[in-house]
C-alpha cells in the first residue's frame, strides 16, 4: 500500500511540474523575448549543477528550448546587415560613381594612326585563334602601320605588347605561318642591336587595290612622303615642303624633283611606277612574285634591283644604239659579267670593229 501511495504521489507532482512549465512557456510568449546582453551572461564558475535537475528528467527552464519554433527563431537570429548594391537603384550608383575607373583616360598620348581595314576584321580574324588575332593585329601595326611590308621585332617584345605569353605567341606566329599570313624572312643576331626576326606581313587585297596607305606612312603608289616629314639625302636631312592642297597631286609629280619623293629608308632611284611596272612584268611572266604590289614598295625602299630595273626599262634603248646579237661578251643578253665586280650593262660595240 505504501508503495502505491509513494507512486500516486509521484505521478501527481509530475503534473503540477508540468502544469507550471506550461503557465512560464505562455507568459513567455505574451512578452517579447530579447538576446541576453553580453554582461549578463553567468560568469564561468557559476555553472549550472548537472545533479539539480528535476525529477522527471527535463531540463530547467532556463536552459529549455521554447515550444513555438517561430518565436524561437526570431529571437534568437542574427542582426540584419544592410543589403548589397543594387546597380538598379540610381541613388546608390551615384554614391560609387566617384569610384568609376577610365582606362582610356590613363592611357599615353600617341601620335600617328594605321588603316585597318574591314576585310580583316569581318572575314580574316573570324578564321584565326584569339592569339593569332592579337599577334597579326600587332604585326600589321609594325609592319602596313608604318607603310613597308617588313617588321623586326623580337619574341619578348611581341608578347609584351600582345599580353599574352611567350609560348602562345611563339604557337600563334607558327599558326600565321602555317596560314600564309606571315612570313619569316632572316634572323636579326649581334651586338648593339635588337635580337629578333624579320617578318613579312601579308598585305591585305583591299590594300593592294587601293594603291593608298596611312598618310603617317610612306605612301604606296604615289612615293611622296607625308607633311612635315624629314628625308635623308647624301648623308644630309632636308626639309620636305608642299605646296598649297588643292594642288593637284599630277601637278606635283611635274615640278618636284624625283629625289624629293623619297623616304627615309628609300634607296633605289628609280619612281614608284618603274618598281611597280618592274614588279607586274614579274608577275605575267611567271618568275615568283605573286604580289607585285608589295615587292615593288620592298624594292624601292631597299635599291638591290636597281640594275635589273634599268635593263628591263631601257632595252629599247640600248637595241637601237647597239646590237648585241652575238656580242662575245654577254652573248646577246645585253649584260656582262665583269670578274670581282659582278654583272652590268654591256656597252661593247663589237659591230664597230669589225
């Protein structure tokens, strides 16, 4: 019987303990639940006794989770931050428009332009890798940009101005190689100069057709040089001076001397027209030169054809001065070969002793 008494006794608190966890959990949620501040936290040496739990095995109220999750979550969140920009709110863009960086503005002032035409842009680069745009892109520059068809220019260097790396650049020139793009002409090694290669840059056909390259260049069909642009002649630098633009350009070609329609690295002494019509005479027969546009302007700037030039633009003249059918020294071909100092014209006239 006293068993059963002690039991019914048990069970009965059990009941009014959680009688009273109920009443505490729905005063707590009539009142608004706040984080407990950091200086009312117990201090580290008062810690709750594990042993002083009660009987029924729950823990105080203190330590206890409340029952409503809601209430739980909002009061024991974290603070609200404020929120990120939004790039649609224009009061805010306004607050980091002082911030805003300008590239261009940082950029060096540069004098000069180069002639870029569509031809590359829409079809050519479409048809090419990211690096092999970029590495034509500053060849072209280098090479049309400054009115010749040749560049020298080291790998270091190429990579420097393209932004990309050695290797990719060294694949991307293979590539342009590969392509007909670009051709490598000679290796530049010694000292108190710049290590590199020569490239010959393929010039586009609407280049070509158009007979015509930036005025901050040497000019392609005309051969004059643009304004207040300095020549070299006989170790000497003169001055180039124009006359008034609406001069026509047939005019100019009449009164200027043939000297003063040079450039600066111009060596042949021959115009523009003869190098051009010595170059197209190439082409129809046959003898390799697939672009007499470009040898023409390599040859008039460089003067290593000067001598075939004059005997493909004066037999006509030499013919009806002397007959070298059967001449003993250039055996018909109106030029000899002179031992130590090579080929030139022959002006034997065997027709006279004899």
């Amino acid at each position: 019987m006293k068993t059963e008494k002690r039991k019914y006794r048990g069970i009965e608190d059990l009941y009014e303990a959680e009688d009273q966890l109920r009443s505490d959990r729905e005063k707590r949620q009539d009142n608004v639940i706040s984080l407990p501040e950091i200086n009312s936290l117990p201090k580290s040496n008062s810690q709750p006794d594990i042993n002083s739990q009660s009987e029924s095995g729950r823990l105080p109220d203190s330590v206890s989770l409340p029952e409503n999750l809601e209430v739980g979550y909002r009061n024991n969140r974290l603070p609200e931050f404020s929120r990120l920009l939004d790039s649609n709110n224009p009061y805010q863009h306004h607050e980091t428009e002082g911030i805003s960086l300008n590239l261009m503005a940082s950029l060096p002032e540069t004098g000069g332009f180069t002639r870029f035409w569509h031809q590359l842009t829409d079809h050519l680069y479409r048809q090419l890798t990211p690096a092999e745009q970029v590495v034509h892109l500053q060849l072209y520059r280098l090479s049309w940009g400054h009115g010749k068809p040749t560049c020298e220019i080291g790998l270091p260097r190429l990579a420097e101005r393209a932004g990309i790396g050695r290797s990719t650049v060294q694949q991307a020139i293979n590539g342009l190689v590969k392509k007909g793009l670009v051709r490598k002409l000679k290796m530049i090694i010694g000292s108190n100069k710049e290590q590199g290669i020569e490239y010959y840059i393929e010039p586009p056909s609407s280049l070509v057709k158009s007979n015509s390259l930036p005025e901050s260049s040497s000019p392609f069909e005309s051969g004059r040089l643009p304004k207040s642009t300095s020549i070299k002649e006989k170790k000497t630098y003169k001055e180039v001076t124009h006359k008034d633009s609406s001069q026509s350009d047939v005019e100019k070609d009449k009164k200027e001397p043939e000297h003063a329609t040079r450039g600066v690295s111009v060596g042949s002494k021959f115009s523009i027209e003869d190098c051009r019509r010595y170059a197209e005479h190439l082409n129809k027969t046959n003898q390799g030169i697939n672009n007499p546009g470009g040898f023409a302007l390599t040859i008039y700037r460089s003067g290593e054809a000067d001598e075939l030039i004059a005997t493909f633009l004066e037999p006509k003249t030499t013919s009806a001065k002397t007959d070298h059918n059967g001449c003993p020294r250039c055996y018909g071909t109106g030029m000899e070969v002179v031992e130590g100092k090579g080929a030139r014209r022959c002006t034997y006239n065997w027709q006279a002793e004899q």
